[in-house]
C-alpha cells in the first residue's frame, strides 16, 4: 500500500477512464460544467454553426430557445459587462 494517489498533480481531474473532460460553459448560470447539457444549436449561414450549452442545473429552466441568437445575444451583452461606471 503506498500512498499514491492519482489526481491532484496535475490539477486535472480523472475519473480513472482518462478521458478528457467535455468542458462547457453554462449559458445561465455561465459556471464550467463537465456534464453539458445542449439546449441550442445555432447554425451559422456561412461556415460551421455552433451549440449552446447548459449545466444540469440549468438546462431545464433555460427556455427551448425559440431563438438561440437571443440566448447568444444575451451572454455576450453580459460578457460586456454594460455600461462602464
Ligand atoms: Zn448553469
């Protein structure tokens, strides 16, 4: 018995399969979760589109996303932070 313990050196967290971890941000709550759950998809006109995903904490009280361009909108106006004091 050593005292070896796997996790904690590399400050990554395995849960023994060794697989990364898919890190997502949450669209609500805007915390990382490492169990994302998708409530949008957002297709792009020209190029690849993009998924929006939720906690799952979150994911059921975000709204269907009629329009996932609003729920985008949203984030990046919080990002900005609003006006400047
Ligand atoms: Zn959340």
């Amino acid at each position: 018995m050593t005292g070896e313990e796997s996790g904690g050196a590399n400050g990554r967290a395995t849960g023994g399969t060794g697989r990364p971890l898919p890190l997502r941000m949450c669209v609500r709550c805007e915390r990382i979760t490492d169990e994302p759950v998708l409530v949008a998809e957002v297709h792009g006109n020209s190029g690849p589109g993009w998924n929006v995903y939720a906690c799952p904490g979150c994911a059921p009280h975000v709204p269907a996303a009629p329009d996932p361009l609003v729920v985008l909108e949203a984030l990046l106006q919080s990002r900005r932070g609003g006006p400047r004091r």
